[in-house]
C-alpha cells in the first residue's frame, strides 16, 4: 500500500473499542484460524518477525503517507495505514483478554 496505494484520506475511526470484550465479533473467513498445529517456539518466532517487520516499515515509511493512505478493515470500513499500526496493538491486547478468559474457566 505504500509503495502503489493511492492517497485515500479517512477519517480517523475509534479502533481503540478493539479491546471490548463485551462486543463478540465474527472474525472474518481469511482470519479465522486453520487446524494447522504450531509449536509454542514457532508462534513466538512467527510473532517476533511481523513485528519486526511491521517495526521496520514503519520506521522506514513517509508518516504522512500514513495517514493519507487507507486499506478496508472488516469492522471499521477504511482505516489509514497509521490507523492499521495503531490496530494491531489493540488487536493483541484483545486476544491476550481472551486468553485470560479462558484460563480463568479452565478447572
């Protein structure tokens, strides 16, 4: 998107509801998980390198093309690229609430 995405700016969305747990959403059929089994140490590593890699684009990209750049979000519609960086925070804050839930009801 950054390289060949055109300059779509949107309004900034409230992505920080994210982390509500009272609001079940439906993730959708591309991000639904798959039965392919990971090892702990895989995950980790998988985790470590998108976010290095996310760190590095950042760092790298042109701050104001990310907020005049935008890509569709299934929940809140368009979102800007900085918007997108911000998401991801609050997306793992979500699944680490989730976590816990889950432990908490495990005997």
């Amino acid at each position: 998107m950054l390289k060949h995405g055109e300059s779509q700016p949107v309004e900034e969305k409230p992505i920080h509801l994210t982390v509500d747990r009272s609001k079940k959403v439906e993730a959708p059929d591309f991000a639904r998980p798959s039965d392919r089994f990971f090892t702990r140490h895989e995950l980790e590593e998988k985790l470590h390198q998108s976010r290095q890699r996310l760190r590095q684009i950042t760092e790298q990209a042109n701050p104001a093309d990310l907020e005049a750049k935008s890509f569709p979000h299934p929940i809140f519609g368009p979102l800007n690229l900085k918007q997108w960086v911000e998401f991801v925070g609050y997306h793992e804050q979500r699944h680490l609430a989730q976590m816990e839930e889950i432990k908490a009801q495990l005997p």
